[in-house]
C-alpha cells in the first residue's frame, strides 16, 4: 500500500491515517454522491476526485500535514476525511471534515475531529482551528457545536471557490484545552 507520510491515530471506532492510493474508491464514490460532496465542493467525475485525493498526499509531503483517511476498524471500509487543512489564502488553520454518507449519523466526525484537533495543537503547535461551514450545512455546524466551536465570522473562500461566502467556526487552544479538561 503506498500511503503518503505522516502519523496514524487511532480513536475507540476508527483509524486516522494519510492519504494512501487505495482510498480512491471510496474517495470518488463520496466525491460522486452529490449529497456528501455539496459542501466540499460539489460532485466530481473520478479522475477530478483523483486530483483532489492527490492534492491532500502532496500536502501532507509538502506541509507535514492534511486530512486523515477515516478507516473503519470494524469493516477496514474507507468512510471519509478529516483532519487539519490550510490551502493558500484559506482564511484559516482548519480541521475539515467530509464523510462519506452511509457514515453519516454515526459520530464519527465528531470522534476523528477531536483527535485531529488535539494532534493539530499538540503536533503542529496550531494556536486556533477553524471549520468552514456553508451556512445551511445544518450536520456540520452540529458537529461544530459538538466540539465546542462557535460561529466566529463570514468568509469567502479563495479562488476557485471565490463566490462560496461560509461561516467561520473555531476557537482558540486555550478554550479546546479547558473544555477537554473540564
């Protein structure tokens, strides 16, 4: 299996490891699915998909980090991506999720996002996580209220997707930290 570098997590259900070329399947499955691909952007026919799934590798080659593939421990089934995200001009340090449908309502985005956004602190020494949510994206700014985030301002995002105005959901190190605490 050729996987990009970097960690493997692991959480109570699922596993959290780079992109990996077996993941195309499932990636362009998801990315086809015009439901689960609305908010991330849009459908996509498999060799854009490709591309996609290839530009997390690089980023995790280049940067040291970009979205976890969500494995299933269970079924070994390859469910979705999360995990810390900051193209060029993103108006961010963000933990993004896109989850494949038949994993949707589960809790699995809110349990890989919480150990993303610990690596993301711990590991990357991020001082703030965003999450770009569209604003009639009621599943993820429920997962965002989930984590503790609240809704910090509007943004647009940059070129190609200049024209998609999202909320802003975030908080600082100091506020997620207190919160696990707690």
């Amino acid at each position: 299996m050729s996987v990009a570098p970097g960690p493997t997590l692991e959480t109570a259900r699922l596993i959290l490891r780079p992109t990996a070329a077996e993941d195309l399947d499932g990636w362009a499955a998801m990315m086809a699915d015009e439901e689960a691909a609305r908010y991330i952007g849009g459908v996509q026919v498999r060799a854009q998909a490709w591309r996609g799934m290839a530009s997390m590798a690089g980023s995790w080659a280049l940067n040291g980090f970009g979205m976890f593939s969500l494995i299933e421990k269970a079924s070994g089934r390859w469910v979705g991506r999360i995990g810390p995200w900051r193209p060029e001009d993103w108006p961010g340090t963000e933990v993004g999720w896109g989850l494949a449908r038949e994993a949707w309502g589960q809790g699995y985005a809110v349990e890989a996002a919480e150990a993303t956004i610990d690596w993301a602190f711990d590991h990357l020494g991020w001082t703030e996580v965003i999450h770009c949510i569209d604003a009639e994206n009621r599943p993820s700014r429920k997962v965002a209220e989930r984590l503790g985030s609240r809704n910090l301002r509007q943004s647009r995002l940059p070129p190609p997707y200049e024209t998609t105005v999202v909320d802003i959901w975030g908080q600082s190190r100091e506020a997620w930290r207190a919160r696990r605490r707690a």
